[in-house]
C-alpha cells in the first residue's frame, strides 16, 4: 500500500539510473551502475541523495548519469465495445 500511496497521492514514479563511472584502479575503463527507485520527476530529490552518497563514500568517479522515469498508475482508458456477452 505504501508504494501505491506514493505513486498516486505523491507523484512518485518509477525512477532508473544508469551510472557510469570510472574505476578507481583503471580510470580510462568505465563500468555500468543501475540503479532504480520511486522518486519525484523533474527534481529527483531520492535520485541526488544516492548521488551524493556516491561522491562521499565511493571511490569511483561519476562520468555520466542517464535517467528514466515513467508514471506506473495514470488514468485508465475507458472503451466501448458492440459486443454483448452472457454467461449463463
């Protein structure tokens, strides 16, 4: 129910982040971080708290970030059909 409040109530939408970063010990290598959260868009207030934390307590450096986000619940679609069923 928490996941659902937040998505609907708070605007939270499923967030994913691809970090590249450089490794400490090979520097011209970079290697791939994926990471995914509910987070608010365009801000992303959870998304730059883990990148903070990044900085402060990982040794490789960040070369780039792409994000994604996508609302999870959005209103639904109502269609008719010409078509009646009856279960008996």
């Amino acid at each position: 129910m928490a996941n659902f409040q937040m998505q609907f109530l708070k605007d939270y939408r499923l967030t994913t982040a691809e970090i590249i970063y450089r490794l400490p010990d090979h520097p011209k290598l970079l290697q791939t971080f994926l990471w995914q959260e509910y987070d608010i868009a365009p801000e992303f207030p959870v998304l730059l708290k883990f990148l903070d934390f990044w900085k402060r307590e990982i040794e490789g450096k960040i070369h780039s970030v792409i994000v994604a986000s996508n609302k999870i619940i959005t209103p639904s679609d109502t269609k008719f059909y010409d078509h009646e069923i009856t279960i008996q």
